[in-house]
C-alpha cells in the first residue's frame, strides 16, 4: 500500500471509530502525524485527498475539520467523476437510472402532497402539447427531480441527480431523430403523475421503468 494510501485508510479509520466525528478539528499536524505514525509530507498529501472528496475541509488560518458527512456533500464527488464520462457508457447510465429511478419513484407514492401533485400537473399543462426541446428537456429534469426528492431518501437523491447529466444528451439525440418521441415523453409523465396521484407505488414505479427504458432501448438501437 502507497504512504498515502496508508495515511488515508487511518484518518478514514479515526473516523469510522468515532475518535473524530463531524464537525470535529483534527490535531496539529505534528501531533496527528506521530500519533498515526505517519511522516508529515504523507498526512498532508491524505488531507489534501480527503478534502478533494469532501471528507475534510481545510480552513486557511483556522485548520483541518471533518465535514459534515452528509450524504449529498459526499456524492458531489461522483457527480465530478460523472461529468468526465464517454460516449461509448451512456447506456450503462441509462442502465442504473433504469434501476434507481423507478424505485424512487415508487417510493414517492404516497408521499406527495395534493399541492405538489397539482404543481407537477401545471408544469406539464403549461409545456403544452408541442414544447420546444428545450423546454421539454428542462421540464423532464425538473419533473423527475421533484418526485425523487419526494421519495425522502437523500442518498437516492443525489445519486440520481449525478446520473442526470450524462444522459440529458442521450435525450435531445432523441428528441431531435427520432418520431413521436416529444408526444410519448408528454404521456409517460402524465401516466406517472396518474400512478402518483392515485398513490399507486407499483403503478408509479412501471410506468418510470417504461419511461427510463425506452429512452435506453432507441439509444441502443441508435447505435
């Protein structure tokens, strides 16, 4: 294992015990080095990792404190990975959307309040029947991120949220070629705010697989 493999495993390890929990200052660095057995240059290169990943932040003139490891704060470092994806592993985003989406979804049956369910109704009203792409675009995020926040698990959320990105592109694509596709998009929305309003979780949770997937099965065809 690295030096500073090492180093990080046993901040990690302070952590996870509980010896340093969040919101916590960490020692000097003198004092942490000797205490962990680790050189000064090593523990400085683990913080500097552990803060690039949100596990600690390093205040100039203040010192190094764990953060609040919250989960949405910790999973912004997948959504930096996420933006650096290719082409060629869309679909296997669009692959796990297929997976957590609608299960997110079901969960938010149930859980949505009649004002939240009349908020999505308007928005969708308000597209209309022939929205440019655009706005459809804008409305699908908006739409499918106010359910899944619904579904009260903030892991799931962010999660989510970081797959968005990389398969908005696979979206316009299709909105751009292929027939029909803005129409359907209109209608599995209204068909799963249908399943929400009737506080049907497995209603809900099919017709978001349906959504996921057919925007999965044209890119694969696509390509």
């Amino acid at each position: 294992m690295a030096v500073t493999d090492e180093a990080i495993e046993k901040i990690k390890g302070m952590i996870v015990s509980g010896a340093l929990r969040p919101g916590d200052r960490l020692p000097r660095e003198s004092e942490l080095a000797a205490e962990l057995g680790l050189s000064r240059n090593s523990l400085r290169e683990a913080v500097r990792a552990l803060a690039l990943i949100r596990i600690l932040d390093v205040r100039q003139g203040d010192g190094t404190y764990v953060t609040s490891l919250d989960p949405q704060l910790l999973l912004e470092a997948m959504s930096f990975v996420v933006d650096f994806h290719r082409d060629d592993t869309v679909l296997e985003f669009l692959a796990v959307r297929r997976i957590l989406e609608p299960a997110a979804t079901g969960m938010a049956a149930g859980r949505l309040p009649t004002a939240e369910l009349d908020a999505l109704q308007a928005a969708l009203d308000a597209l209309g029947s022939e929205p440019s792409l655009e706005d459809l675009i804008a409305g699908d995020l908006e739409f499918h991120r106010r359910i899944v926040a619904a579904a009260g698990n903030a892991v799931l959320c962010s999660l989510l949220d970081g797959l968005s990105g990389p398969t908005t592109r696979a979206r316009i694509w299709r909105g751009l070629t292929q027939e029909g596709a803005v129409a359907r998009t209109l209608a599995e929305h209204r068909a799963i705010l249908g399943a929400l309003r009737d506080g049907d979780a497995e209603a809900a949770r099919a017709w978001a697989t349906v959504h996921v997937a057919s925007v999965e099965q044209w890119l694969r065809a696509s390509l």
